[in-house]
C-alpha cells in the first residue's frame, strides 16, 4: 500500500515585494515528498530553488508572500498555522541542513550546548539529558571522539565536520522533513562523497523525507528517488 505524503504542495505560488511592486517568483508549482524519499530540486541559479525550498518550511523573509496553493504536512496546512505554532514546528518536525554551516553555527557556544539547547526546547530534554543526546548524535554522524567535540567550538573544526555538526542538529529531533540546501558545495571532493554516504544512511534510518536542492546533477543522480526541474520559476519537469 502506498505509504501517505510527509510533505506536499500544491499549485503553490509566491511572490517577491520589490518596491511597491510585487514580482511573480513560483508560479503553480507542485511536489510531493513520501517518508525515507530523497527528492532532488535542480534548476539555474534564480530559478526558484531556495525560495521553493524555504516556503515548504513556510520560512519565508519578509517581503515574500505565499498567494494561492497550500502546504501539507502530514496532511495538515501549514499556510493556517499561526506564527507560534509554527515556531514549535520548526526544528522539530522540519529542519534545514544550510549550505555554509560555520555561518549558521553560533560562534560563541560549543558544538554540544548548540545540539543540546534544540532537544531542551522541543523534546523537553533536561540540560544533563540533552548533553547526552548531543553526543549520540555526533556518534550518529559519524565523527571520532564525539565527546571532546562535543566540548569544541566551531571554529575549532574543519568544514567537513562542521557539517557534519549541522546534520547532527537537523536530525536531533528525529524531523519529518529534512531540507538540504547544497549543503555539500563548499567541501572538497573525497568529504562531499562521505558526507552524501551519511545523508543517505540517516534518511533511510530516521523515515524522514527530504528535498535535496542542488545544480549539480550528479550529485543529484547519486542521491535522489525524483526529481523536479525548476527554470524561471516553473516545473520543466518531473
């Protein structure tokens, strides 16, 4: 029996203010996602990938706006979700693997208190807890002597940990979807194939669903179940 959609849109479309104006961006585009599916997103640049990638968060900047479609995750509309309630989503059933992660890491706390503070604001965890939890996850990631890492700051590692650092927080929560947003592109080859080996081993393990955003096709082809072509905005194909 088919298994139901973790995420899915339909005939969403967004809009850009410039100005007083606002500018067409995604125009009628649907996708659907199932649970343990790796879905590619390609496209040149400006051709709509992030800004798609973002909206099925309902993740948005402020001068974007959604204009018709919907958002289901687990069926339910994100689009009728209020701020708060959205608040308590993200992180915990969507989380974003960033394409630069030193820039989405806090400089002034260590990797493990990063980890830590996620899975005390949506599973409740206490701070002894979260701690533990932090350092299973690194384990989970794949990187040596978790403990003492768990005691560095980011500037400490390398890129390739550093992202690996990132997919840690992303998955510490167990999240329905997992947005990777070229999350390989700034890393040398022999990591990037490491790291692409991770990624499918822990949406396998976890169930989860995942849009894999990238230009590069063969990272794509090595990745992905299906794959949706944006040009200017549009679905080319699927």
């Amino acid at each position: 029996m088919s298994e139901n959609p973790v995420i899915q849109a339909n005939n969403l479309c967004i809009d850009y203010r410039l100005g007083k104006h606002w500018i067409n961006a995604i125009r009628d585009v649907s996708i659907v996602i199932k649970p343990s599916e790796t879905h590619g997103l390609v496209g040149e640049s400006g051709s709509g990938k992030s800004t798609l990638a973002l909206a099925l968060m309902r993740y948005l900047t402020k001068n974007a706006r959604i204009t018709s479609g919907e958002i289901l995750l687990d069926g339910e509309n994100l689009l009728t979700k209020s701020d708060a309630n959205m608040r308590k989503i993200w992180g915990r059933d969507l989380s974003l693997v960033p394409q630069d992660p030193l820039a989405s890491l806090n400089p002034s706390y260590t990797i493990g208190n990063q980890i830590a503070e996620i899975t005390q604001l949506h599973q409740g965890l206490s701070g002894q807890e979260s701690l533990r939890r932090a350092v299973e996850m690194l384990r989970r990631v794949k990187i040596a002597d978790p403990e003492a890492v768990a005691r560095k700051y980011p500037h400490q590692l390398s890129g390739g940990m550093q992202q690996r650092v990132t997919i840690a927080m992303a998955l510490s929560t167990q999240p329905r979807l997992l947005i990777l947003d070229e999350p390989t592109t700034a890393l040398d080859v022999t990591t990037q194939a490491v790291i692409l080996d991770l990624f499918r081993d822990l949406i396998r393990d976890n169930h989860a669903a995942a849009l894999y955003v990238s230009h590069d096709l063969g990272v794509i082809a090595q990745m992905c179940d299906r794959v949706t072509v944006l040009y200017s905005g549009e679905v080319m194909a699927s």
